[in-house]
C-alpha cells in the first residue's frame, strides 16, 4: 500500500490523505509545549493526538476561568463606565 492513498469518509465527501496526517500530526508536534519540549524525537500520533486534546481542554479551562474572572470584575465595578465596556467586550 501507498502512502499516498486516501482514506474516504462515510460519507464518501472528502478525503484524506496519509501524507496529509502526517503533516497535521507534525505540525501539532510542533505547537504542543508538552512534546515540543521532549528531548525524543520519537513521539506516536495517537501520543500527540492524546497531547492535543489535553492541551485544548486545558486552553478551555483557561478561558472559562478568565471568562468567570471578567464577570466578577464587571459586578463590582459601574456598569456604565469605559472599563465595564471594556470588561463586556471581552466577555463577548
């Protein structure tokens, strides 16, 4: 077998190639602080796929968490000032 061939959808609409998730998988290599900072060269695609999804939720959280801080923020301060705008914005 090539690596080259596709694999199709269910729904026979796109297709991917090997060659495309190889790239994706070391383009994520390269974007996860967790595997970017491994000496090894050696890293599974299932292990950076794991990575991703954790870093993700993780980023998630991070924004949750912010989100929860800017709507604390925006209750004690006047709702008609700039920086209670400014708070809604983000927020948003």
């Amino acid at each position: 077998m090539s690596s080259r061939r596709s694999r199709q959808s269910t729904a026979g609409v796109s297709r991917i190639s090997d060659d495309q998730i190889i790239e994706l998988v070391s383009k994520l290599q390269q974007l996860l602080p967790e595997i970017r900072d491994r000496r090894s060269d050696k890293v599974s695609a299932s292990k950076v796929l794991q990575e991703t999804c954790n870093y993700i939720r993780s980023l998630h959280k991070e924004v949750d968490d912010l989100s929860e801080r800017l709507s604390q923020l925006l209750a004690t301060i006047d709702a008609d000032s700039a920086e209670a705008a400014i708070i809604r914005s983000l927020i948003m």
